[in-house]
C-alpha cells in the first residue's frame, strides 16, 4: 500500500525557472480574463499561487497539462462572453 509519497523519476525534472514564468504569465492573465477576483487583491492570490506551484515543483508534462486548462477556460470565457453579448 502507498503512502501517499509520489517519487520522481529521473525524466520528470521539474520545469525551469522561465517555464514557470511562462506558465504564471498565462495563468494570470487567464484569471483576469475570467474576471476570477472580483475585487479580491490580484497581488495576493498571485503570490499564493505562485508559492502553491513552486512547492509542487511541476514537470514539463504537469505543465503542459495546466496550460491547455488554461486555454480550455480562456476558450469557454469567449464564448461565454459572445452568448451574453448576443442577448
């Protein structure tokens, strides 16, 4: 039985440090788009989740897979945004 313990292999290194950037710029604009903070401080949901991510020391393919549901809610907030404007 696990423990719980997820245990690296040598292939999933963790991305770099402008990978990370990359990653935090989509992701920061993405919440803007969707209007995810509401009048809550952008300033410091972002540096939580910047601390969150860097704990979880993502790999290339954890990576990519947050990207593409970024894309996917950036994709869904267009057409949200076309629905309500046709109204």
């Amino acid at each position: 039985m696990s423990n719980g313990v997820v245990r690296r292999k040598a292939h999933d290194t963790p991305v770099s440090a402008d990978e990370m950037e990359r990653f935090f710029s989509h992701l920061f604009e993405t919440l803007h788009e969707i209007d995810f903070h509401k009048g809550r401080s952008a300033k410091t949901i972002e540096r939580r989740l910047r601390r969150l991510f860097h704990r979880a020391l993502p790999d290339a393919r954890e990576l990519r897979i947050l990207h593409g549901i970024l894309a996917d809610a950036e994709r869904m907030a267009r057409l949200a945004r076309g629905q309500c404007g046709d109204r």
